[in-house]
C-alpha cells in the first residue's frame, strides 16, 4: 500500500485497539463487580463461600461456552453490533442486581438461598452477554494487526481488562467502605450479620489467633441468649492432634458495645485499631476480637454491595454508546486493503464460501494440535488468575484480616502489575522468541507459582511481614499470571490465522472458564472445610501443572499461515 494508504491504515488500526480496549474495560466493570460484593453479601445474609463457588462454577461455565459460540458468530458478524449490544445488555443485568433483595421483599439474615438462585439467573444472563465482549476483539485485532506485530499490539490490547479491573477495585474498595446504612445500633440487624459471620466464617479467626491450634473441627451452629449470641468452637491442638477441645466464644451485646467504642475512638481519630489490641482492652480472645470488629464494619454499610452493581453498570451503559459510535468493522469496511501478509485462501473472491469455510476451520482449529495445547494450558492459566480475582477481596478481608478498602488496594495492585506484566510478556517474546508466545508462557507461570507461595509462607506467619508486602507479593503473582492469559489467545489467533482467530479463542476459552469448577466450587469447598491455607496450597499445584504443559509445546512454530496455505 502506498504511503498515504498506510497511514490512514495504522490511524485505523490505533482507533481500532484503543476503543476495543476501552471497550473491554467496560465489561469488566460489570462482570468482576460481584467478588467484590460477596463479602457484603455474606455478611448480611449468610451466604456460605460453597454457595459462591457453585454459583461463580456455573456462571464461568456458561461465560466459556457463550464466548465458544461468540467466537463462531464473530468471525461472520460485524463487530461494532456485536460489541456494543453486548457490553448494554450486561450494563442493564448489573443494574437489575442491587433490586433483587427489595424485589423479593428480603431482610437482611433471612432466605440466602432464594437469593443464590436469583442472584445466579441474574448472573447466568449476564454471563451470556458477556462472551460477546472478547472474541469481536480477537477478529478485529487479527484483521488490523500483522503476525509479527501481534505479541506486542495486542499485549497492549490485552492490558484493557486489567485497567478495567484495577479502576473496578478502587471504585468497589471505596463503596463497600464508605456508602450503604449504618444498621449498627439495630440489636436485630446485629444479631443477624453476627450469627451469619459466625456460622460461616469464624473458623479462620479461632485458628489464626492462636498458633497452637492444629485444625478448627467444627464451629457450632450459634444459640441465641438474652444478650446476643454464643458460638461453641471444636479443635485439636498442635501438640496433640488426636484429641479435641471445646471453647465456647460470647458475642453479647455488651461485648459487641465495648469493642465498638474502640472501633469508632480509632475512626475518630483517623487510625487503625488491631484486633489484639481490640482483644486485650476488652479482656477478649483475638479470634473473638476480630470477628466483632469484622461485624461491626459490616453493620455499619450494609446494603453497600448494591452500589457495586448500580454505579459500574451506569458507566457501562455510557460505554455502549461509545462503542456504536467509534468502532468499526475490518479495513475492507472503510476503504482500506486487507494486510497482505495475513492472507489466506478464504481471502480471494469467491473462496470464501460455506463449504470452504467449514473445511477451513476444521483444519486450523480442530484438528489442529497446537490449539488443543494452548486450551488444556489456559485451564490452568484461569484456575491460577480466577482464584485470586474471584477469591482476592474475600481471602484478604477474611483470611488476611485487611479492610475493604486495603482489600481493593491489593486486587488494584494485582492489576496494576498485572498491566506491566501483560506489557513486558509482549515484548519479551517479539524481541527474544520471535512471536513464540507459549515460551514466554512457561517462564510466567513458573514466576506466578513462585509468587504465591511466598504469598502463602507470608499467610502461615501472620505479622512476619507488613500488609503492604504481602500486597507487593500478590501483585507480583499478577505481573507473572496475566502474561500467559494474553499470550495464550495471541498464540491461537496466530495458529488458527485471521480468518478462524475468533472460533479458535472461543474453544480455547472453554478451557479457561471451565476452569471455574476448580477456582470456583473447588477453592469454595475447600475454604469452607478447610480454611483458607488449603486455597492457597491448590493454587500453587495448578501453576505447577501449566508449567508442564507449557514445557510440552517449546517447540511450536510462531504461526499456521504456512499451514493454511498449504
């Protein structure tokens, strides 16, 4: 192409990545809203982290095969339409979220379980949307950016859902800590959102707050006294495992007062207060310190998690309307020749009929070696990326003991790092691999299982370390993780060619969200019966695993365009 053809081409082409990127971003804001939700959720109405996993299993489930079959759909539907109605849809379903409750006529510690359903339906729907949100981008970016340019072009694409989810953290962080009501002078309201932290989460506090206790055994469901609420706690001790104890924990509401007025002279004054030193000054154990302080921040934004849907979902909708009015389709849809480099026989007239295309897409995608390599890898990839995504503002809150607003800090770390690491995997395989996408991706996964095990020693030593560190090593494990989950879709887009990009990301995103059923389910069950040392034991075992199918596919070549003109 002539001079003046290209650079009208490359504004094209930078128009093109900067809107899908926005665009993207915007889908984040009303898909990973809701991890950040649930500890508010919880809180209010009881809902068990199994209920999440098992709602998050099926609602990845369904995101996997809903972008499968947008990828197929995408690879013969102009992008601008199906972007933008997608990315409105999902606005409108977030929307819908923060009504449910009032729509159903619940209170808060009443029905958890016609919320999980309703709240699943919501998120299901949601979820069908959402796979219209990447594979329109992985045909445009293959229509407008060459082979060789594509490691590095679309890394920088690729940082979209990341800026998306590290501005959604902030955003959350800051509603769940600062909107909502404060029902904390409510004896009903206190009583509820004590026995539902209780019941569901207390065990971590019992075992955490004393380093003799070997396995919390079983908390007691709580029974209700004049003056509040007692729990009966079951464990066994380091020292010997073979036996348990008994200790029964007093959440009345004097204690409940007491701690409160520490809680509120430390806000007053613009400071942090420790749950030992909650403990001591109130002549209470740490475990039950902490819970108290933990119930009392929940009492006083209840309903907060509403504000994590409704305001995301508004500036979704705004991102609809962008996206109709910016984006368009491929270079032949205003004016300009398709890439030279990239062609494929379904390019030349006439070729690309319905039998040629089938035969084609067989060829490239499904039967085609490296694809199904990519997909088992990018399972592990998701189990790794999910687990702390979906999980983060829970474990952090709940295991770790941070704030809300810390918590939102830490996942806007991961984010951040994740940005940097998305950037440099790019880079790093252009300029020393040659487009070679999945040897870049072994080398990141062995960085993030690296990472979240010294996440997890740091866990297991609770104050060896600072806060602010175990953020830094967390967001660490991000830099490494979110280089393979681009790179990965970079790979396949390159190996299947233009003309399959989208059909091939789609198969290879079941793999990723099928995934769900262990960072979803799985890392739920395994919280919830064994605490959350186990989650994090689970999760450095998948990063191992995706560094041994990573190693099966060193010597890949970069691309199948030899192979589809064969």
């Amino acid at each position: 192409m002539d001079a003046q053809t290209e650079k009208r081409f490359k504004s094209w082409q930078w128009r093109t990545i900067i809107v899908t990127m926005l665009g993207y971003a915007f889908f984040y804001f009303v898909r990973k809203n809701f991890s950040f939700a649930m500890p508010g959720l919880a809180a209010e109405y009881g809902i068990t982290n199994t209920s999440f996993g098992i709602v998050m299993t099926i609602v990845g489930l369904v995101y996997g095969f809903s972008r499968y079959l947008n990828g197929i759909l995408a690879d013969r539907m102009n992008a601008r339409y199906h972007m933008s109605a997608g990315l409105m849809l999902c606005a409108l379903a977030s929307l819908a979220f923060g009504f449910i409750p009032s729509l159903l006529g619940i209170e808060i510690g009443k029905a958890p379980h016609i919320l999980v359903v309703a709240f699943a339906i919501l998120l299901v729907l949601n979820n069908i949307f959402q796979g219209s949100g990447f594979p329109p981008c992985a045909r445009l970016l293959s229509h407008w950016i060459p082979p060789h340019e594509l490691a590095t072009k679309q890394s920088i694409w690729n940082t979209s859902h990341s800026i998306g989810a590290f501005i959604l953290a902030l955003f959350c962080g800051y509603i769940m800590s600062n909107m909502g009501n404060d029902v904390s002078s409510s004896r009903q309201d206190v009583d509820n959102i004590t026995k539902n932290y209780v019941s569901t989460l207390f065990k971590d506090d019992v075992k955490k707050s004393d380093e003799s206790i070997n396995k919390v055994v079983k908390v007691f469901a709580p029974e209700q006294s004049e003056d509040g609420y007692t729990v009966a706690v079951r464990y066994t001790l380091k020292s010997n495992p073979t036996d348990t104890l008994t200790a029964t924990y007093d959440f009345s509401n004097e204690n409940f007062m007491a701690v409160k007025s520490i809680v509120d002279k430390a806000q007053a004054e613009e400071r942090t207060v420790s749950a030992s030193e909650i403990a001591k000054a109130c002549n209470l154990s740490v475990a039950q310190a902490k819970a108290t302080q933990t119930i009392i921040t929940r009492a006083e934004h209840s309903g907060a998690w509403k504000w994590s849907f409704w305001l995301p979902g508004l500036i979704a909708l705004l991102g609809a309307v962008g996206l109709f009015a910016f984006l368009r389709d491929t270079p032949k849809s205003v004016g300009l020749p398709e890439l030279e480099v990239s062609k494929t026989s379904l390019d030349g007239d006439g070729a690309d009929d319905k039998e040629a295309r089938k035969a084609f897409v067989r060829k490239m995608v499904y039967k085609n070696p490296i694809i199904w390599g990519l997909a088992f890898a990018n399972f592990f990839v998701y189990v790794v990326r999910f687990s702390v995504l979906d999980w983060g503002p829970k474990f952090l809150t709940e295991a770790c003991s941070m704030s809300y607003e810390k918590a939102g800090i830490a996942v806007a770390a991961f984010e951040i790092m994740a940005i940097v690491g998305t950037l440099v995997a790019g880079w790093f395989t252009d300029k020393f691999f040659a487009g070679r996408s999945h040897r870049t991706c072994l080398l990141c996964m062995l960085g993030a299982g690296a990472s979240m095990g010294a996440f997890y020693y740091f866990y297991l030593h609770p104050g060896m370390v600072a806060d602010e560190l175990m953020i830094g090593v967390l967001a660490m494990a991000g830099f490494f993780v979110y280089g393979p989950q681009a790179l990965i879709g970079i790979a396949a887009a390159n190996h299947a060619t233009k003309k399959a990009a989208a059909t091939a990301n789609g198969l290879v995103g079941i793999f990723g969200y099928l995934s769900t059923a262990v960072s979803g389910i799985g890392m739920g069950w395994l919280a919830d019966k064994f605490g959350w040392n186990y989650v994090f034991i689970g999760v450095i075992a998948m990063a191992i695993v995706g560094v041994g199918v990573f190693i099966l596919m060193w010597g890949a070549k970069r691309d199948g365009y030899d192979k589809a003109n064969a």
